[in-house]
C-alpha cells in the first residue's frame, strides 16, 4: 500500500466534506447551537415547574389538634418546620386547601373524581377522634388519597408523606416532655451519613455516567454520515468509476475514505462534548446558588461543572479506537448503500445494536472487569467512566483488555470494508425491486453448490432465534437438551443446506473421510486435552461460574442414568449437531467468498460466541479456540466427520475422566495423570508431550492444500 496515495485521497475526500454544507452543519453548526438551546430550554422548564405549587386538600382540619400544629398561621400551608429542609420555599410549594368533614371531598367516588380531574393533587383525610388517639397510645391513620397515573400527583403525595413525617416526629417530641423521657428513649440508634466524598467529586460522578454514552453517541453519528456521502453519495454523484480507475489500489482508496471519516467521527464527538460541557458550565453559574445552603449550592455547581483536563484527556486517548471502529463499520454499510436514501435505512439497525451496549453502561451494578471490557463499546465506556471517577488503579488492569479488543474489532470491519470495495456487485449494484414470488423462485431455480456467508450469517441468527423460542419449553432434563441440540443447532442448517443449496452433502461436508484423518482427529483430541485442561481453571479464575450455574448442572448430570447415555447426550450428539452447523454450513457459506482462515476464525468466532449466549460465557475462549482446530480440520481434511471424531473425543474426554477418576479403584490412574485432581490439571510431562504432538500433527495438516470444494471422497 501506498501512503502517498493515501494521503491524496485523504486531502481530496476531506476537502470535498468541508464544500458538503450538510457535513460542516453537523459537525461545527449543530454542536454549537444545539446545547445552548436545550440547556435555555432545560432552564425555562426548571423555572416553571419550579413557580407552580401543588395543590393540597385537608379534609376535616378541625379535628387537628392544636398542638403541635400541622398548618401554618394562615391555614392555606403547611409549617415551615415541617419540611427538609425547613425554608419558605418549600413550604410554598404546597398550597393546602381547608375542607370540612361534611364537604364533598369527604365521598369517595366523588373525591376520586376529582383527583383524576386534576381538581387537586392530593387529599388528606383527618379521622374525627384524632385528637384522643393522640392524647393516649393508640396510633391513627392519615389517610393521603393520590392519583399513581398522574406524576406530579405522585410527587405531591410523597411531599405530604414527608410532612406527616416531621409532624409525627413533633407529636413524640411533645409525649416525651410529657412523660420526662429523653430524646434516646424512642430513638435509641440514630442513623448519621456521613458523606465523605469531595465536592469536586459529586461533579466528577455525574459526568462519569453522561459522558460516555455521549462520547459513543457522537462518534457513532459523526462517523455515519460522512461515510454515506464518501460512497454511496459518489455513487449517486457518479464519481466513483473516475475514483476507481485512479492509479489508487482498491485497499489505498478506501484507507483514504477510513481517514477521512474517521476524522469526521472525532471531531463530531469533540465538539459536542465540549458544547455540553461549556452548557452544563453556564448551567451551574446559573443554579449552583439555588441549594437552601452553601455546601448544597457547591454540590450543584460541582455536578453541573466541567471535567476536569485529565478527564478530557483520557477522553481524547479512548475516542480514538472507537472513532476507528465505529468508522470502518458505516464504512463498510455504506459501500452497500445504492443511494443516499438507501444509506439512511442502515442507520436504524446500527443503532439496534448499539444502543444495548450504550445503555449497558447506564445501569447500576455494571462494573469495569475482565468480561465487561472485552464487549464493544460498553468496554471503552465503561473504561472511560472509571478513568473520569480517578479510580486509576481499575482502570491500568483493565486499559489493554479494552484497547486491544477494540482496535482488533476495528481491523476487522476494516477488512470487511476493503472486501466490499473490491466487490463489483457490490460497488455497482443497481436498484432492484423485491418480489417475494421471484425470490423465492429463485432461491430454488439458481441454486448454486454453496451457500452465501449472508445465507450462512442468516442461518446462525436463525438458531439464536430459535434457540430463545424453544428452549424455555424444553426442560433441564439431559433428553430435552439432547432434543434442543437436534432442533435449535441441527435443524437450521440442515434445512437451509436443502432448501438453498443443489448439493447439500457437499454443503454440509457429509463425504467418506480417510481413515487416516479420523485416527489423526482422535490422537488431536487426545493431545490437545492436557492444555485444555490447562487454560480451564485460567478462565474460571478470571470468570467465575456463579453458584446458580454449578448447582443446575449438577442437577442435570445426577439425572443421567449411566455412563454411555452421558457420553451419548454429552459428547456425540452436541459434536454431530454443532459440526453439521459450523463447520459444515457456515464455514462453507463463508468460505464461497473469504479467503479460508477468514472463514476459519469468523466462523470459530461464532461458535465460541453461541456458547456464551446459549451456554457460559466462560466457554468462550475454549470455544473458540478449539473452533480453530474444528476449522483447519474441516478445510484440510475436505470432511465433516475427522471435525465430529475430535469434538466427540474433547467432549467424551470431560465425562469419562471426571466420572472414572472419582472412583476409588482409579485413583492410582488419577494420581499418574493429574497433578491437581479437583481442578483436571495433568501433569508437566503430559503437558509437554501433549504440545509437542499437538503442534507436529498441526504442522502436518497445514502442509496439506486446502481446496473450496470437497473432491476427495464425495459420493
């Protein structure tokens, strides 16, 4: 790759979005006028909400005693003392209406009229024998009468409750002078809060939580756009052909157009943080004096001020790889727009996705650890939140489970972008109308031999989705997930291999293996099980399973009978279901279009990733990286069934040992193989022979050539 050409294209594509009026709007115009205007409008609605009282009935106030008093002098409000804090300006906003006993808000049905009117926002009954409960000890009821479909009514009832509160605490403050008890005798613990957090801190907090789900917003939106007019707007334009006959490679063109947007995404982001936060400055000037008292008017100005520089800077330094990832991704969706409009339909399912992962950061409980920070985008935010609350410690063990990811995620839609641009179909597709009669027509007249990877990518939707479906009505027991596995994992390919292919056995990869290759895919298995075993207790130890998953697999393996039906619902069948799905179908539908180890690890990625959505997220890495393994088998072997012998044998490996080996009569078998029972860990001299017959059976497959299409042995 050229960078000059890139660097050529670059200046040509940036100078082109900053002639586009649209793009400079949204990236310099909207920011700056966009939050002002909201932070006017949030301060002329605080004002206003602020001068409206609420409205209180109080009905039978002649029957309140005289002392302590609920109201004030002037019978329209409550005392000030009975509000926290005690200020003019709480009290006013209760407005209390006097009613007697017989007034009609006295009925029921007409009081609840009334109320869902909006006539008022609360009633307050007063019992007739109020006053001789109070005198002896028996407690009375202040029934508070409220609308749960209104929310300032809502509001106004916990006000009133609040009230209540401080006049029932001046009620036992008067029985108690009576009685010459002390204060201690109906409180004898006293709850005291003791905030030890600094002002400067409150502000801190809040923007933790704002900020990075802004920053993702910002980036996401500053990247969407001016990635639909580099491509699909050139092609509306018709200058993409002048682009694509320039003596720029495909790869240097779309490197140009990456920059380019990814600029765009940053600057986006930028801006409108920084508008925010000047706003949110402006904000606390104005309120940060409306507290009852000093450090309260502190507290607000501090939560409505900027972040700090540090925070600013470690928000610049994680917007980067998100910029680069959410850039490569409208990238590539935007190569397959036809048109500006058809682009703006992409916008909605990219949101879909992302905002889950936005939100996720939102909720309380989530936390930065080692799971969180592999997930996109909720890692860097969730990074970005615990940098901004100074904790640096979680944060420095945790900054490269995020970073790394995250760039990977963005090489990867990076590739996927590169792979677009090169496709002709895809660069020049014309506009095409739907017909469900001629599609469906043609999925069986022009069947070819493979499926698609969109056909593949559908098909493993297809089993999530039906996986979420049928499971919950399946049961626990080992017969139910048997019938699971046959249905959710073998029954979507099996059926899209049949319906959208000519040759489903080549499909599926279902040919006559070598005998050679099944010994090789069986002493594999065995090789590779000690080092397994080895990363296992690695995973649980960073992934704890949590004790509600151990105990409801226990449940299940008590429920085996014996143990070949564990072997069988445990070992054969998951391997024959799971290998007919990925390494027969989708690895041959991703294949048709990618280079092999693309295919190979996309389609190992989406088998360590069903394991976490339908099984343990502690799964994952094995899972994945045995789906390598399962991978290269498929490929090398140009046969379904070695990948179904190795997959047998791991999983077979699992029940046998931890059956056999908790026997007495094997714990001389136990003690030679393993150097820690309870955790499987073999021992160092299993462990080397084991690699060293891995790596030279691995070794042996990839000096095999690899071929699209299953020649040997096909019936």
């Amino acid at each position: 790759m050229r960078w000059s050409n890139v660097r050529t294209i670059f200046s040509r594509e940036v100078r082109d979005q900053l002639r586009d009026r649209r793009t400079l709007f949204m990236i310099l115009v909207l920011p700056i006028l966009l939050y002002p205007i909201l932070g006017i409008g949030m301060a002329s609605l605080a004002t206003a909400f602020e001068q409206k009282p609420r409205t209180v009935i109080l009905v039978g106030a002649e029957f309140l005693p005289d002392d302590p008093p609920l109201l004030n002098e002037a019978k329209n409000g409550f005392r000030v003392e009975l509000f926290d804090p005690p200020t003019p300006e709480e009290a006013r906003r209760l407005n209390v209406i006097v009613a007697r006993a017989n007034s009609s808000w006295a009925d029921e049905k007409q009081r609840a009229s009334a109320l869902r009117q909006g006539l008022a926002d609360a009633v307050v009954l007063v019992p007739p024998d109020i006053r001789d409960r109070l005198k002896g000890s028996t407690p009375s009821k202040l029934p508070v009468a409220f609308n749960s479909a209104d929310e300032q009514s809502q509001v106004c009832a916990l006000r009133v409750r609040d009230v209540i509160a401080g006049w029932q605490e001046a009620i036992v403050q008067g029985r108690l002078k009576r009685d010459h008890k002390p204060a201690s005798y109906v409180k004898p613990v006293q709850f005291d809060r003791v905030d030890v957090a600094r002002v400067e801190e409150v502000g801190g907090n809040v923007w933790a939580r704002l900020f990075p789900f802004l920053l993702v917003m910002m980036a996401l939106t500053g990247a969407f756009y001016p990635a639909i007019d580099l491509c699909a707007g050139e092609k509306e334009r018709g200058t993409m052909e002048t682009l694509l006959i320039s003596p720029a490679s495909r790869v240097e063109i779309v490197m140009g157009k990456f920059f380019t947007v990814m600029v765009a995404s940053i600057a986006t982001a930028l801006l409108n943080i920084a508008s925010m936060g000047l706003t949110g400055w402006q904000l606390a000037k104005q309120f940060g004096g409306m507290g009852a008292g000093a450090t309260s008017g502190r507290r607000l100005d501090a939560a409505l001020a900027v972040p700090s520089l540090t925070s600013a800077a470690w928000m610049i330094v994680l917007l980067i790889p998100l910029a680069m990832l959410f850039s490569a991704v409208c990238l590539a969706l935007a190569v397959l727009a036809r048109s500006m409009k058809e682009g703006q339909y992409y916008m909605t399912p990219l949101y879909l996705v992302a905002m889950p992962l936005m939100f996720l950061t939102l909720a309380p409980g989530i936390e930065l650890n080692l799971f969180t920070s592999l997930v996109p985008i909720t890692g860097v935010s969730l990074l970005l939140r615990t940098l901004m609350q100074g904790k640096y410690d979680l944060a420095a063990r945790f900054s490269l489970p995020v970073l790394l990811p995250t760039i990977v995620y963005g090489v990867l839609a990076l590739r996927w972008a590169v792979d677009q641009f090169q496709s002709e179909t895809v660069l020049f597709r014309e506009a095409e109308r739907f017909d469900v009669k001629d599609y469906l027509r043609h999925l069986v007249r022009d069947r070819g031999p493979l499926p698609g990877p969109g056909q593949a990518i559908l098909c493993f939707a297809v089993m999530l989705t039906s996986a979420w479906f049928v499971a919950p009505y399946l049961g626990t027991s080992p017969a139910s997930l048997a019938i699971g596995q046959a249905a959710f994992i073998l029954g979507p390919p099996v059926v899209f291999a049949i319906l959208l292919t000519s040759n489903p056995l080549r499909t599926l990869l279902l040919v006559r293996p070598r005998w050679l290759d099944l010994a090789l895919a069986t002493v594999l298995a065995l090789a590779l099980n000690p080092l397994v075993s080895e990363l296992r207790p690695v995973v649980e130890t960073l992934f704890p399973v949590p004790d509600v998953v151990k105990t409801a697999l226990s449940k299940v393996l008590i429920q085996i009978p014996n143990l070949g039906v564990a072997l069988l619902l445990l070992a054969a069948v998951p391997a024959f279901c799971e290998e007919v799905a990925f390494r027969g179908f989708i690895l041959s539908g991703l294949r048709s279009r990618y280079r092999v180890w693309s295919a190979i690890l996309l389609s190992a990625f989406l088998f360590g990733f069903l394991h976490v959505l339908l099984s343990l997220f502690q799964q994952l890495f094995n899972a994945t990286l045995l789906g390598l393994v399962l991978g290269l088998l498929a490929v090398k072997t140009r046969s379904l069934w070695p990948g179904v012998v190795f997959h047998a044998v791991n999983n077979g490996l699992a029940v046998l040992l931890g059956t056999l080996l908790e026997r007495p009569e094997f714990a001389g078998l136990a003690r030679g193989l393993y150097r820690d029972s309870k955790t499987a860990q073999y021992q160092y001299a299993w462990i080397i022979l084991g690699a060293l017959v891995s790596v030279w059976l691995i070794a042996t497959l990839l000096t095999r050539p690899d071929s699209k299409e299953a020649t040997e042995g096909e019936p």
